[in-house]
C-alpha cells in the first residue's frame, strides 16, 4: 500500500482555524458537540494513521465513547440537596440531555462503567446512544449560523460509519492535545453559563476536576497491585518505592484518559521530573516489558479497581505519542534534569510489541 501524504502545513493550520470555527460559530443547545469532537478525536488517536487517508468510525464506537464521556458528567456533583438526594449538571439549555438518563440508567443497575461494559444491558444502550448521536450531533457539529463547514466528515454516514475525510484523522492526531483542551473549556463554560447550574456550582468549585480530571481514588486503588507486578520499583529508575505515586507512562497532559496500562508506580521525585515530557526509549522498553509480562494481571485489578482495561488500545496511544514527538523533534525525559532526542528505536520496540 503506497501512502497517502499527509496534510501539508497549510491544511494543517487551516484545519485547526475551522475547528476553532466549530466551537466559536455553532449553535449549541447541548453539550452533546463537545462530546462528539471529543470522542472522534480519540477514536482517530487509537485508529488513525499519520497520512493523508479516510478513516472510517463506526457511529457506534462513537456511543460508546459518549457514554464513557457522560459517566462522570452525570455523576451527583457537590454537596446532597435538602430532600437527602444528590444533583447531576444539566447538560442542556432546555430539558436534562437524553444521553445522561441513558448513563443514569446503567449507573443505577451497574454501579460502575467497567461492570456496566460487562452486563447484558450494555449493548442496548450503545444502540439507544448511537441513535441520539445519529439524530442530533453528527448533523449539527458542522453546521455554523449561516453555512455548512463539513470538513470532517459527509454529512450522513454510510453503513454505520462515519467516513472521516482525507487527512482528518491525520490532523486530529496531530492537534489532538489543542483539540481536548479546546473543547473541554467550551464545555465547562457551556455547562457555567446554564442558570440551571448556577446555584449547584457556587462562587468557586472543582468544576473542571469533576469534568475532566483524572480519577484519583480509582488511581490509588492501583497502587498496591501495581507495587506487586514492579516488584515494589520506580518503573523509570528501578530503584525501591515506598509511597510512590500513580504515574501516567504517556502523561495525562497529551492524553488525558485513565487507561489502566498506562499507569504506572513511580517516585514521586521521578514522576516530577518526567513531568509532561514522554519518557525515553529505554523506558518504553520497560513499559513493553512490563505489559507484555504482567498485562493479564494489571487488567484483573483494573477491573476491581474500575479503571478502563484496553491494551491495545493503550500501544496504539503510546505508537500516536511517540510519533508525535519524532515529527515534532522533541526531547524525551531520561532521568533527573536529563532528557534525550528519541533515536527511532521506538518505531521498532511499538511494532514488535503485538
Ligand atoms: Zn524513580
């Protein structure tokens, strides 16, 4: 297969001018658009590829990710109301959004998403799901006050799919960090600007660590289990941990979903020099290793600990974030204030991973 060149730098900032275009000069109701970019741009990181081709999304990968999105968005925020109950964001300039009564309802008979993924009742939910992103955002994301500006994708989807257009998937890839960010803020000042919200949000809040941020108690639950399959070592120096912390391999700041794989025990003086820089190729090496070895194990107490098992997925995010940093020349963080250029090993360590 001959490949396709990737978009050139001019398409590339025009782009990124059209996505701001989208969240700047759409009308929205809903969070539901937010969500929608949010969730192909994802599916493009663990599908895409870094050329100038189509890539086909299944609608219903989409549902699945919007259920995932809208698990902790219509999870109880703040504070129990008077009656003994709990509130849940309105997502929706009118009535509540259906997706969180769809998210509520598996809430309620499975507790968790990771035992709700596993139940009967999961299926019938991502066809419900898959058929509101069908009939609201798929349309609407593209369409501006006065014009149309379907550059993602054709407006209606062929057999299931959604085809992203030639050079999408790549771009999306390449502004993914700048895409989330984006639309993450307009979510969380979409979600501000509801009167409906006012009172439950108060003069300060959490608002964009209950949204957003990673889910602490389900990372500390990690720890132990983690400690047991690193032999109780910093993955990066090798050396003993005693209370380390729960360190993102590929950091949180470029892919800011908890994926159990990617986690790992560290020190925390490591964990803070690592910082938001990828770590080296020897330690990818590690990492690998580590999966390779431990990876049935790592998703068992994933599982228990309600934290997303994919390891597949999780290589091709590691593949997306590596190359990333070869096209960009950037620096990888070896050890203490050192850090190093990558020497293209990682190329060869990610393809004889599977
Ligand atoms: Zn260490």
């Amino acid at each position: 297969m001959t490949p396709i060149p990737g978009p050139t730098a001019e398409e590339q900032v025009a782009f990124l001018g059209k996505i701001e275009r989208l969240l700047a000069e759409g009308q929205f109701v809903a969070t539901y658009k937010y969500a929608l970019l949010l969730a192909i741009a994802d599916l493009a990181v663990k599908h895409g590829r870094d050329d100038g081709g189509e890539l086909d999304l299944p609608i219903r990968a989409i549902a699945a990710e919007f259920i995932e999105l809208y698990w902790r968005q219509a999870a109880p925020y703040g504070n129990a109301v008077a009656d003994g109950g709990y509130n849940i964001l309105q997502q929706n300039t009118g009535r509540q959004a259906a997706i969180v009564s769809i998210v509520e309802n598996l809430r309620q008979a499975h507790g968790t998403l990771i035992r709700a993924r596993q139940s009967a009742a999961w299926d019938a939910a991502v066809t419900e799901a898959a058929r509101l992103v069908r009939d609201m955002p798929l349309w609407r994301l593209q369409r501006l006050r006065n014009e149309v500006l379907d550059f993602l994708y054709a407006a209606s989807p062929v057999a299931g799919n959604v085809r992203l257009k030639p050079g999408v998937a790549a771009n999306l890839r390449r502004f993914h960090a700048i895409i989330v960010r984006l639309a993450q803020t307009e979510w969380m000042h979409f979600i501000q600007s509801l009167p409906a919200n006012s009172q439950l949000l108060g003069p300060t809040s959490d608002l964009d660590q209950f949204l957003f941020g990673a889910d602490r108690s389900a990372l500390l639950r990690m720890a132990a289990p983690l400690a047991d399959v690193q032999k109780g070592q910093c993955l990066y120096c090798q050396r003993r941990v005693d209370s380390g912390d729960i360190d993102h391999f590929v950091p949180w700041s470029r892919y800011p979903r908890d994926l159990a794989h990617n986690l790992v025990l560290a020190h925390k003086q490591c964990n803070r020099h690592k910082s938001d820089l990828l770590a080296a190729e020897t330690h990818l090496d590690r990492w690998l290793a580590r999966n390779q070895i431990h990876g049935d194990a790592i998703g068992e107490a994933a599982r228990t600990a309600n934290v997303i098992v994919d390891l597949p997925g999780t290589v091709s995010v590691a593949g997306w974030a590596y190359a990333h940093c070869a096209n960009l020349h950037a620096a990888t963080w070896l050890q203490g204030d050192e850090v190093e250029p990558l020497s293209g090993r990682w190329q060869s360590l990610l393809i004889g991973y599977r």
